[in-house]
C-alpha cells in the first residue's frame, strides 16, 4: 500500500522512473550503479534526483553502495563525464572506439551536477567540431551522447536559449562560419547514415536511391532543429521518425508517374498487409477475403488493385542517352511468308507500271514516294536535281499520277475503249461524180396499206424509215495491265430450301388459321413456302401466311 501512495503521490517523469528501478530491485534492495543508471536514463536534474532519493525511501527500497546484487539486471553506466550507452534505433551502428572513449572532465568543475554535464557536453561539442576540420569524411564517425547534447546547445545558442527551437530561415541567414551553423552542419552530417539505413524500406517503391537519401536528410535536418537537449533522448531516437516522414512523403508525391494521393496510399498499404497475411496463412486472396481482412468495402479493394499497377514513363532513362521507349519502338514482328510474297508481287507490278512512264516522269514518282532505293524528297529538291522549277516538276507528277491510274484501272466497264492513235484506221475521201452526171434519186420505200379501212381520200400514209443500227466498236489494241490485287469473288447467293408443299394447300382449297377461323387459299407460292388466304373466296382483302400457320379444313382433301 506504501508503495503505490508513493507512486501516485510522485510527478509522472519521478513515477516512471521508481517503476524502472522496481525492475532492478532484488527484494527491496538495489545497488547504486542501477538507481544512478536509472536518474540518467530519465534525465533527472539535482532536485529531481534528491526527490527520486525521497521517494525510494519511501517505497521502502534500500539503496546498496556496495557490487551489484545477484541476478540483478543493473545498468552498466560510465562514469561521470563519460558518454551514457543508450540504445540506437534500429538501422544505424555502434560507434566506434574513438567515438565510445572518455572525455575526460574539465578543470575547474562547478558544484551542480547538471552544470557538470552540460559543461562536459560543450567540451565535447568544441572537440568535435575541431576533429571535422582535419577529417576528411566526418559523417564515418558517430557522435555520443554528449557530443550530440552539446551540438544541440550550441546549435540554439547557450544554455541561455536551450528551450527555444530555431526555425531554417534564422540558420540559413547566419554565416558559414558561425559557430551556430558549424554545430547545425556537424549535427547533420554526423547522422547520415540514418537517411541510408532507412532508404532500404522504400526501396523498389518508385523513387530512386538518390532520390530517398535526399528526402531522408531533409528529415534529419527538420529532427536537428527540433531536437531538445534537455529531454535526455537519443538524437537518432528523435530523427527516426522525421525520416521516415520524409520518406513517405516523398515516395507519396514522386513515386509514381500519376499522382496518388496519400490517404490512397494508406489504403494501398492496408491492402498489401492482409494480402500478406492471407498468403502466410494459406488462405485465399480473393477481393472479398482481402475486403473482409482488412476491413474495406469489395470496390474499395477493386479501386485498390487497380491503382497499384506500376505506370512508367516511356521517356525514363535506362543507360547512356538511352530511353525506356527505344527498343518497344525498334521491335518488329517478323513477317509472314505471305506478306513477304505479297510484297514481291506488288514491287514487281510497280516496277512494271513504272517501265510505261517516260525516264523523267519514272524518276519524279519514284523520288516523291521513296521507292526502290530512293529517298523521299520535295519538289523543289527534285527540281534543282533536273534543272527545272518547282511548278513544272508538280506538272510532271500530276501527268504521270493521272497514267498511272489509268493503267491500273483499266477501261470502264460498258464504255469502249479508246484505240490507240497508230491503230486507228485512216479515211478516204469519197470519190467526187463528175458536174454532168445527174444525181440519182434515192429510192423510196414502199407504203404499207393502213392496218384498218381504207385511208381517206387525198390522203398518204406514209411510215417513218427504220433507225440505223449502232456500228460495233472496234476492239482496242492497246494492252491490258491487270490490277494490283483480284477482286475477291463473290459468294453464290443462299436460298433456303422451300418446304414440301402440303397436298391440302392448293387454290381454292378451304383450310383454317391458328384461331379456328375458316378462310380459302387464294393463292400459293411453293418456293418461298407462302400462301395468300381470304375469308371469302369472291371478295374480300387478301393476306399472307406461311404454310405452318394453317390446317386442313375438316371437308379438305389430304
């Protein structure tokens, strides 16, 4: 009962620590190497270390100054002015042996023990910022405890100005040699292997390694700013967390091509966990068991999944001047063995095509449309080579464009084809009668006797002469260039089958519709299956109906 009005009655920061001596205590006894271990570990000053004293008192605890007792767990601290071994957050290293060696204390040493700690931490602050400038990489040696506390002192000003937090404006405005920025620097450059040791968590998460170290170093200057000296904390145990921050931020705003936002990437997060643990667990990782496990709505995971594809940029470099698009544009399908004849065929008939064309007309094609080998040019290009201007090389092409549609189109189905000039039959003048000959008068044809009566008097009928028939066209000469590629041939045209004709559908025939109503059959198609039937076989409107839509009448033959 002592013991818990002890603890109640205590200031939280005095309570936690008489919690963590109980642990050391063997019965109620502790040695004095863990209750100094204890005070250090909770940063107490000299009135908070008399009032720990009263309360272990007070609980009943005895205090032996004497070896460590048996199977206790004490802490093991240095001595006083040394360097308190406090545990490093996971990813960095131990120091080393020169970082891990005594500072031993100034002389002259004042009577408070908090003044003691802070004077030997400056000293150990001054030593360090000396060692940097005959160092060549100072960020391959970690710093102690106090070196830290005593750059965080001078990085704030004094331990006039321990409480007060500078911001990045008031240390980019000093000076590079001030001593605030010196401390500021050192403090920075000393915990790089923090932003290292957390960059191998995000690795493979869109951002490269560069990249994250950046971010990372960002987070350990924000943790040098804010980190407080008088709190008696780690300075990596204070930074871990800002550089993981900076991290995720970073990875969040730059990871990916498109940006997503942050709560999605929680959610992403959650989704990869329950996948993971579904995995291990040998369950299914369907939609609605990953929804189920982590607790999200079946299109919030769909949404999920469909979002976490990886979207590169084509543009992303992946060596020296080369990009992540160069070799997906430069792969080519290999052609087909009908490709390849077909393309054959078709150079052959363009080389054919081309042969009929003069030698000027054939190389103004072939340098416009850059075939066989030549290379596509303009038509002022073309007409500096021939000697000729831009508009007479436009001319020039026109013609032979126009040729060559002619060839491959061929004469117009209907129309006769024109003859070639030098096979067109040449005409002879008709020979002249002589001026005494008198012209013969043509003969007249008979006049056919009316069809009906006989014709008025003094009337003629006459009939109009017999049109001419039109003369045949001569066969053209000219010879016929076949198309590019065959028409395709055309399909024969599908016709159903007609349905047997029942033997008691015919004209005339009584038969009855699907209702039971009486009609006649007015009129019967056999190959489309179709019969025309009216109520009344005098009059009546007619209507059409296919052979399964009647029956045989009762008096109707079968």
């Amino acid at each position: 009962m002592r013991h818990r009005l002890a603890s109640a009655a205590a200031p939280p920061r005095l309570g936690s620590a008489l919690a963590l001596l109980r642990r050391y205590a063997d019965g109620h006894r502790v040695t004095e190497r863990a209750r100094s271990g204890v005070a250090r570990l909770a940063g107490l000053n000299a009135s908070e270390q008399a009032r720990f004293d009263r309360l272990i008192r007070e609980a009943g605890i005895e205090v032996d100054a004497g070896g460590a007792t048996s199977g206790t767990k004490a802490p093991t601290p240095r001595e006083r002015g040394t360097q308190t071994p406090t545990p490093r957050a996971r990813g960095t290293r131990t120091p080393g042996p020169r970082a891990r060696e005594a500072v031993p204390a100034p002389a002259g040493r004042p009577a408070d023990p908090v003044a003691l700690d802070l004077a030997h931490a400056l000293e150990a602050a001054r030593r360090v910022l000396e060692e940097d400038r005959r160092t060549g990489r100072p960020d391959t040696r970690l710093l102690g405890a106090a070196a830290e506390v005593g750059l965080s002192v001078l990085l704030r000003g004094g331990p006039a100005r321990m409480h007060v937090e500078p911001d990045a404006e008031e240390l980019a405005a000093l000076p590079r040699d001030d001593l605030r920025r010196r401390a500021y620097e050192c403090l920075v450059l000393h915990n790089q292997g923090l932003s290292r040791a957390c960059a191998k968590e995000f690795a493979g998460r869109g951002l490269e390694d560069e990249d994250l170290l950046q971010h990372g170093m960002l987070g350990v200057m924000r943790a040098a700013r804010r980190f407080d000296p008088a709190r008696g904390f780690r300075f990596s145990s204070v930074a871990w967390p800002w550089v993981r921050h900076s991290m995720e931020r970073g990875v969040t705003g730059e990871g990916t091509a498109i940006r997503i936002p942050a709560h999605m990437h929680e959610r992403m997060r959650k989704v990869a966990r329950a996948e993971r643990d579904l995995q291990r667990a040998g369950r299914p990782r369907g939609v609605a068991d990953v929804a189920v496990a982590a607790d999200l709505s079946v299109r919030q995971v769909e949404e999920v999944r469909r979002i976490s594809r990886v979207t590169d940029s084509l543009d992303r470099e992946v060596g020296d001047g080369a990009n992540l698009g160069d070799p997906i544009g430069a792969r080519r399908a290999t052609p087909s063995v009908v490709e390849d004849v077909l393309a054959r065929l078709d150079a052959e008939r363009l080389a054919a095509l081309l042969a009929r064309l003069t030698e000027r007309e054939a190389l103004v094609v072939r340098r416009r449309a850059g075939v066989f080998g030549e290379q596509e040019a303009t038509l002022d290009e073309i007409g500096k080579d021939l000697g000729l201007t831009r508009e007479r090389i436009r001319q020039i092409e026109g013609v032979a464009r126009a040729k060559l549609l002619g060839f491959v189109r061929g004469p117009r189905t209907g129309e006769p084809a024109k003859p070639a000039r030098a096979a067109r039959p040449k005409c002879t003048p008709r020979p002249s009668p002589p001026k005494d000959t008198p012209r013969p008068t043509p003969p007249q044809p008979p006049v056919p006797a009316p069809r009906t009566g006989r014709p008025a008097a003094g009337t003629t009928t006459r009939t109009p002469p017999p049109r001419p028939r039109p003369k045949a066209a001569p066969r053209s000469t000219a010879p016929s260039v076949p198309p590019l590629l065959p028409p395709p041939p055309r399909p024969a045209p599908r016709r159903r089958a007609p349905v047997p004709q029942p033997a008691w559908v015919y004209e005339g025939a009584p038969v009855l519709l699907l209702d039971g109503s009486r009609v006649h059959v007015v009129q019967v198609d056999e190959e489309n299956s179709r019969v025309w039937w009216s109520s009344s076989m005098r009059s009546g409107p007619r209507h059409a109906a296919g052979f399964h839509v009647l029956r045989p009448a009762p008096g109707a033959s079968s």
